[in-house]
C-alpha cells in the first residue's frame, strides 16, 4: 500500500486553513496505481457473494464500476437531488455544517439483494450511513463497503459499525 500512499498528493490549508487534503487525483492519473487500487478493493471483497456495487456521487463513480465489473455484479449509482430520471428514494442527512439529500432509483434494489457500497473517501461516515439506510429502505441487504482513503481520526467508522468495512489507506491525522 506504500506505493498507493505515494501516489496521494497531501496539499495543506485546503479548502480552508488548518486542513491537510489527500488529493487522489495523482492516484487516479496514474495507471498502474488506478489498476493496484481497483485490484485490492476488488481482492477484499473476492469471497462473498455481492449482487450489486453502490457508487456514491461523484467519485464512487469512479471505483464502483470496475468493482462490479470485477466482481461481476451490476453496479447502481446514488446521486444528489434531481439527478434521476425515474421515481427515486431519498434520504436527507446532517453534515457537520449543514445538510445534504442523498436519491436513488425506487427500483435500483430488490429486497434481499446483497450491496457493496465504494467510495473513495471514508471521513465522518455520515453520506456512508445515509447511502447504507437507502438501501436498507429498498430492502437490500448491506454486506460491506469499501473506501480507498479513510481518515480514522474523524471517526466515521464508528456510524458504520453494524458493517463490515474495508479501507485501502488510512490517515491518522
């Protein structure tokens, strides 16, 4: 995972001072580091059965696909209000200076459906726990999720502890 953590560009006082930014786009330019990532999400999910791959807007577009792909299960996305076409479930949940709403398509899931929730980021785990109550809402069944990044300080984790959770690279700070 060295080489992953080499790949992150860690950019301070961003978006405001006294932050510290793990910017993945210097991973996902990358190649053969785009390839390892996807590979060793994919690795820690190889041994159960998965149904569908959640990908939570914007970039758990970017992993969720390839998962599925890999693992060969169909892939959903959950977008921001008014972003599908048809009859959508939502949710709305607090963030840590405001608020956000989360939609996905009514008949994305079917009861007993097994899902896999991707995205990159693991922070305070509040758009994870939302995303994982839409699908319990539609009757699926939530069998992991799985981040390229957590940040363990924040303790996201902690929302999320009745699933099982992987994470590639954590940061302690």
């Amino acid at each position: 995972m060295d080489e992953l953590r080499r790949l992150i560009r860690e950019i301070p006082d961003f978006p405001k001072p006294g932050i510290l930014f793990y910017d993945i786009t210097t991973l996902l330019k990358d190649s053969r580091g785009l390839k390892l990532a996807v590979n060793r999400m994919s690795e820690a999910l190889a041994n159960q059965p998965i149904d569908v791959i959640i990908g939570v807007e914007a970039r758990g577009f970017i992993f969720a696909p390839p998962l599925a792909y890999q693992l060969g299960a169909g892939f959903v996305p959950v977008r921001k209000p008014k972003k599908l076409p048809g009859e959508v479930e939502r949710i709305s949940y607090d963030l840590e200076y405001g608020s956000d709403t989360l939609e996905i398509h009514r008949d994305a899931i079917q009861p007993g459906q097994r899902v896999v929730i991707a995205d990159d980021l693991l922070a305070t785990g509040g758009t994870a726990a939302a995303t994982a109550a839409l699908v319990e809402k539609l009757g699926g069944e939530v069998v992991g999720l799985t981040f390229l990044v957590e940040l363990t300080f924040l303790g996201g984790r902690e929302k999320l502890a009745r699933y099982p959770v992987t994470s590639l690279l954590t940061y302690d700070r």
